[in-house]
C-alpha cells in the first residue's frame, strides 16, 4: 500500500530537499520528539535561527515529517512501499535511506503512541438472541406476534455490559438496511478520504 500525500504535504516536505542530511536528521529527531511529546515552539525557532529561515518552514518541515511517520505507522506499510511512497517526492537516495531507517527503527513505538492516543469506545463481544411468537391469547385466538430478543454483550477497557433489546422482524429489517447503507457509503471514496485524516 502506498501512502498519497496531499499537495500541502508534499510542499512541506519539499524543504527537506533543500538542507543537508544531518539537518534532516536533526529534523527527525524533533519529529519523534513531536510525536511522543507533543509541539515545542522553541525548537522551531532556534533551528530557524540557525538554517536562517523562517520558524514556520520548519515547523511545517517537522510536521510533514511527522505526518509522514504517522501515517506510514498506522497503516504499517512495508520497506518497499514507504521507499516507493516517498519517491515521488524527489529525495536524495542519502534522503531516502535516512527517512527508511527512522521509520524502520520508530514505528513499533509510534503505532504504540497512537494506539494510546485512541479513544476506547465499548466494543461487540457476543450476542445471543432468540425468537419469540405470540399465537394466541384469551381474546385473539389466531394471531402470530413474532419477537426477536437479543442480548448484545460489550466490552469497555475490560469491562463487560449488557443490553436487552427487542425488536419486531419489520423494525429489524429495516436497521439491517439502514446499516447496510452506511457500510456501503464507507466503501465510497469520500467516506475513506474522511476516515484517513480523523484517524
């Protein structure tokens, strides 16, 4: 799988072709520490006082790197495929090796920040259901009222919940196509655009 950097990525990033590996270095260095830390304004400034450029070019140039990182961690895309992802952004094969050894090297890490960084929303774990009818009672003595229980089991941080539901089978119908739909607009290209930058 190949990552696609947007236009604004791939002009951040674009600075790296202009400094010298050992600042791109030093640039990595500040993009894991971004990553485990968060932002330090500092930095920024006193490396643009020194390649006497402007604190945002850097910032942008460690922020493109970090997204790049992140990116390529979350999807955990091979040697092969981040070398052939960032070849179309014209590195240097010096560039490139560099850029392979620090995601080689912090991706386990990074994956793990992120898997903190995650919210834990209750999950399924099991459900049990069954099917009730109703064939007669004391003053309708031909009628068929069919019900369909269910206990959905969920798991939040270890912790497990139940919920009772019952549903007739037009209601239930109806939700497996209203879930149905939303499984295949998540298929649509603008639903996984959406996707791949909230996570």
């Amino acid at each position: 799988m190949l990552l696609v950097l947007a236009d604004e990525h791939k002009e951040h990033l674009g600075f790296l072709n202009e400094v010298d590996v050992e600042v791109v270095r030093e640039f990595c260095r500040i993009a894991m520490e971004f990553i485990r830390s968060g932002p330090n304004p500092k930095l920024y400034q006193s490396a643009a006082q020194k390649l006497s450029v402007a604190s945002e070019t850097v910032q942008h140039g460690v922020e493109g790197l970090m997204f790049l990182l992140t990116e390529a961690a979350r999807y955990m895309i091979s040697e092969i495929d981040f070398q052939d992802s960032i070849m179309t952004l014209g590195f240097s094969e010096d560039l490139r090796s560099l850029l392979l050894q620090l995601y080689l090297d912090n991706r386990t890490e990074i994956r793990t920040i992120l898997s903190e960084m995650s919210m834990d929303l209750p999950h399924y774990h099991n459900l049990e259901w069954r099917l009730e009818v109703t064939v007669a009672s004391r003053t309708l003595r031909h009628q068929v009222t069919p019900r369909l229980m269910m206990k959905l089991h969920t798991q939040d941080s270890g912790e497990k919940d139940v919920q009772v539901l019952q549903t007739d089978p037009v209601n239930l119908l109806h939700m497996t196509r209203v879930l149905e739909g939303a499984l295949a607009e998540m298929k649509s290209t603008h639903c996984r655009r959406i996707v791949r930058n909230i996570k």
